[in-house]
C-alpha cells in the first residue's frame, strides 16, 4: 500500500513539473519582454534582412541608395521588401505593388500619348522558386531600352545568370500595355506598326513580326505576367501606429491611422530604429496580415513619423 501511495506522490510530482515547464515556455510566468521576443522568435517573418551597412534609401557611409542604383551595383541580397519600399512596379505570384508608377510610366511613354515623354521604371519579379529577376525599362524619347538581371536566379544555367540589354527597340514600332490573356495579366513591348514600304509586316501562324530592309527582325517582348485575380497595390499599403512598449528587437504598437483590420495592437520588428514608447511610426507592409492574435504583418519598413513626434 505505502509503495502505491509513493508511486502516486512520484506521479503527481512529476506531472506538476512538466505542466510548469510548459507554463513557463508559453510565458505564463514571464514578463512582457519575454512574452514579446518569444512570440516573435516563435513566427516567420519575412522582413528586409539586408544589412544596414550595405543598403539604404540615401547614402551614408557605405550604404547603396538601392533606389538609384544601377541593376549592376545592387547587392545580390536585394529584397522583394526594398523593392517595394524603393517603388519599384513589384510582382508576385500572389500580390502586385506600386501598379500606380507603372500606369504613369505607361501614360508617358504610349505609342498615342498626347506628349510621348521620356521616363524610366524598374520592375521587380519573383520566380516560382522565390528567386528575383529584375528589369529597368526605360524611353528616351526615340526607343526604349530593357535592361534584365537575371544573376539572382539560382535555377537558371550559369551561362545565363547575367545582365542582358535589349537597346533596339523603337518607338516608333513599339509601345507599352498591359494586355489581358488566359487569366493572366501581361506586360509587354507591342508592336503598332502601319505598312509601309522600308520594313515587311510577317504573320506565320498568329506570330507578328516585322523585318527591316537591313534584316532586322522586331516582335512582342512580354516582360512580366500575374494572374488578373492576384491583389493589386497601387501604392505599397501603410498606417500610422503608437508605439506601446519597446524591447531588444521588437515593439507592441497600436495602430492610429489607417490600419482599419489590423486590431489594436501588434508585435513587429524595430529594425535597428531607435524608437521610444509614445513615438509615432509610419509602417509600409505587404499587406499580408496573419489572422492571430495580436495579428502579425509583414513589415517593409518603420521610422518615426516627424509630423507627429514635433
């Protein structure tokens, strides 16, 4: 009997540690600042990882002004995150952002636009593997000029993992559009061309192209494509948010602006910022929210909002 009654003592000991262990791991009796860094170590994030000394949106010291640089001086760690924040014309599988500077780009530069003017745009892609090709299109007012950096795709041949420049294409052959196919939506270089007797129009099978007398042969250049049901930005989303309580690495904020369906508070990341509790933040985000609670976003950039914090 007294073995049993041990036995039973053992047990329920036992059993009282473990349920504690778990207590403790799930921050019942942690402090908020643990509770805080357990959540957020607990979750994938998806914010910019790039150093602070290697990227930025002005240069200071030894960061790249990522939004002026050429494709070739980005560093092969560049973002989707920066892209967006940069203003770039972003796609996704899923998501499209800053669609509102491609439209102007697009205005400015159609074979019909009322003052055909010249302007330049850099798109930014994602492979199905999650690789990121990039392109700078830009029109000089005569031609333009598709410049494609394909040196971050990890799945296509090393031979092709380069910069390609397409500087032959002319205005007077082409413009820009998005064209609706299939249930995708496309971006592409189209021809619009009349006939006329310095070049041959040539139509093999639906496929149009034309010839010059001195050989050369122009056709579409569909650059990029999303599905006509993916979720459109026109601009990167954002809000204005109080911060709460701030930690190592991250901080609660309660949304202020903005930020209709993002609860009254969340858990993000402070990216290097130093910020107080009671500060103003502008946060640009993906516009992805995770339903738990607090909800969970993922976060492009937070800086304080000088309007406010005056």
């Amino acid at each position: 009997m007294k073995n049993k009654i041990l036995i039973g003592i053992v047990i329920f000991i036992a059993l009282a540690v473990a349920i504690g262990l778990v207590l403790f791991s799930l921050g019942v009796f942690n402090d908020d600042e643990t509770i805080a860094n357990n959540i957020y170590n607990g979750i994938e994030t998806n914010y910019n990882t790039l150093n602070n000394n290697e990227v930025g949106n002005n240069v200071t010291g030894n960061q790249i002004d990522t939004k002026n640089a050429s494709l070739e001086e980005l560093p092969q760690s560049y973002t989707i995150e920066q892209a967006i924040k940069d203003g770039c014309f972003t796609v996704t599988y899923y998501t499209v952002f800053n669609k509102e500077y491609l439209d102007n780009f697009i205005e400015n530069t159609k074979h019909d636009a009322q003052n055909r003017v010249a302007s330049s745009i850099r798109i930014v892609a994602t492979t199905v593997e999650g690789n990121l090709i990039l392109y700078d299109l830009s029109y000089d007012g005569e031609k333009y000029t598709l410049k494609s950096d394909y040196t971050r795709d990890k799945y296509m041949a090393e031979e092709e993992r380069k910069v390609v420049i397409n500087d032959d294409i002319p205005g007077e052959f082409y413009t820009v559009n998005l064209i609706e196919t299939d249930g995708a939506v496309e971006l592409m270089l189209l021809l619009v061309v009349q006939p006329s007797q310095e070049y041959n129009i040539i139509n093999e099978n639906n496929d149009v192209y034309i010839t010059t007398l001195d050989g050369k042969k122009y056709e579409d250049i569909n650059i990029v494509s999303y599905p006509q049901d993916a979720t459109v930005y026109p601009v990167a989303p954002e809000f204005r948010a109080e911060v709460l309580e701030v930690f190592d690495n991250v901080m609660w904020i309660k949304p202020i602006e903005n930020g209709e369906g993002l609860g009254d508070k969340l858990l993000i990341n402070t990216q290097g910022n130093d910020f107080e509790v009671g500060d103003t933040v502008r946060v640009i985000f993906t516009g992805l929210i995770r339903d738990t609670y607090p909800a969970q976003i993922e976060v492009i950039s937070v800086e304080k909002f000088e309007i406010y914090n005056n």
